[in-house]
C-alpha cells in the first residue's frame, strides 16, 4: 500500500521506543500514513525511569519543521512535549511561516509520576498564544488543572476545566480520563457546538506508557485523512485501547502498548 497522508512530527525522542518521536512514528505508520519528524530533545531512558535529557536548539527545531515542510507538504501535525519558553516562541514563528491548519497538541507538562516538565512561563505562552493556534488541545487531568486552575475530581470538573480551555482559545479540547480513579475511563471531547464523552473499561495494566503520545498521533493521522476531529478522537482512542489490551509486556518498569495491533504480518515472515 501506498501512504495514505503525511504527518509532521515534532517531539522528543525516546530511547525506549514506548513514547515520544518512537511511539509517534509507529503510530502513524502502523495506521498507513508517511511520518516526518522535528526532534526537540532525546532522552535517554528505559522503562523504569529517565537517565538524561539533551534539548535541541530552537534554530534546530525550526530548520527541521520548515524545511522538511518546504519540500513535502504534512497533511496534518502533531506537536508533543515543547519544553522551553524558547522552543515554543521558535516553534510558534515556524507554524506560520508553513501555513498548515491541521494541528494536534499534546501539551505535556506533567510526567506519569507527577514531576513537572515545563516552567511558567513556558504553560504562558501556551496559554497566550499556542492553544489558540492548534485544531485540538489533548491535555491529561493534571495538564487542564494546571493550565486552568479548576480542581478535577469527576467528569463534571473534566467539562467545566475544558470549557474554560475554550475560553482561552482553544478550537476543540478532548480531555483524558486516564488519570482519575475509576474502573470506567471518560474522555471529554468538547468545542462550541458540541460535548461528546468516550467511555472505555480501565485495563488493569502497567504496561501504559505513551498512550498519551500514541493517542494524539492517532488523532492527527485520522484528521490527516479527512475524518472530522470528533471521529478522529473516537477512532484514536479505539486504537490506543486495543494496543494497551494487546501490550507486549516489555521491561521490568511502566511498559509500553502493542502499537502494531493493525498490523498483519505475511506468513511467509512469521
Ligand atoms: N488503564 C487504561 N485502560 C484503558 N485506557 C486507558 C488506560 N490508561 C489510559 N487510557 C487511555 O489512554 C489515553 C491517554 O490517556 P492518559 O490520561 O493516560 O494520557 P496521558 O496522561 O497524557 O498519557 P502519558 O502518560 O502517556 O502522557 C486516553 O484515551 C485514556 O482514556
Ligand atoms: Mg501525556
């Protein structure tokens, strides 16, 4: 088969292939569309834990969206962890230079364990300029408490802390359930006209690390295929839960989801 769309890429890298710029590329490929990539940092990690993080410089950022983008044109881009004041304003200046409307933004802020990633002001200019610039938002429960100061308990306060997502600018926000304890999991897609709540048993797994990344590189291959931003939530969220269900059950710490649950493999090959 031939690449049904192109998706710019821009994250850090994971090292152990479970999250970030890896986990994005799986994602994109295993559901049939071509991935480029803007690298903003690597780490080094496995899955017990983070041994270093090394940024990349905003100029390098920015020569890596645009001139990709120069040459083949992305469909759709999906922009996760932008870690620095700096890197977003580059960033930023980069997406109007390209022009492309179909943008997916992970704001990743706070790591599965609570730390937080990025400083104040880094969450201002998100605030101020970013989320007005993007398609769709994907923040998880501690990312919407933190960039809007509601207090998230149940899925009333995951509605209330989305509309006030809206009223900073954002288009559409679907806010992630993952991360309330509960034995049934909501995901809030709401903009304007609409709210729209997916529900998904929670499976008892540990084995969930960068579902988060794999979800929003979901969204935006299918929103890079031409289906509406509310499909793309409901088929990406499909996706990351038969991938979570199906997890290989790497490494000794937080594993990572069987991104290649699409995936049939020739016979010949097995
Ligand atoms: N144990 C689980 N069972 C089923 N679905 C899950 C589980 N954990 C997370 N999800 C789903 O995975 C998606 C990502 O949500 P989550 O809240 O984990 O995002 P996140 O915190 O940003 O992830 P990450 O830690 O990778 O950044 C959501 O659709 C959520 O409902
Ligand atoms: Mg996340």
């Amino acid at each position: 088969m031939k690449p049904k769309s192109k998706v710019l890429i821009i994250a850090g890298s994971d090292s152990s292939g479970g999250a970030g710029i890896q986990a994005d590329i799986k994602t994109v490929t295993c559901l049939g569309s071509y991935a480029m990539t803007a690298v903003t940092a690597l780490t080094s990690q496995n899955t017990t834990g983070v041994l270093s993080i090394i940024p990349v410089t905003p100029k390098e950022i920015s020569n890596q969206i645009e001139f990709t983008s120069l040459d083949i044109k992305p469909d759709a881009i999906k922009i996760g962890m932008l870690h620095s004041e700096e890197i977003m304003k580059s960033v930023l200046n980069s997406l109007n230079k390209i022009k492309i409307t179909k943008i997916i933004l992970d704001p990743v802020m706070v790591a599965k364990s609570g730390t937080r990633l990025i400083d104040n002001k880094s969450v201002k200019i998100l605030k101020s300029h970013l989320i007005k610039k993007v398609s769709l938002i994907t923040p998880n429960i501690p990312e919407a408490e933190l960039i809007t100061k509601v207090k998230i308990k149940n899925v009333n306060d995951m509605i209330l802390a989305s509309k006030q997502l809206l009223k900073l600018g954002a288009k559409n926000v679907l806010l992630k359930g993952g991360h309330l304890r509960a034995t049934t999991l909501q995901d809030v897609f709401l903009n304007k006209k609409e709210i729209k709540i997916f529900k998904k048993k929670k499976i008892n797994s540990k084995n969930t690390h960068g579902t988060g990344c794999t979800l929003s590189s979901a969204i935006a291959t299918y929103y890079s295929c031409g289906k509406t931003l509310k499909k793309s939530c409901e088929m990406a969220i499909n996706y990351v839960n038969l991938a979570i269900s199906t997890g290989p059950n790497f490494g000794k710490g937080h594993g990572p989801i069987n991104h290649l649950n699409t995936i049939k493999i020739n016979k010949k090959f097995k």
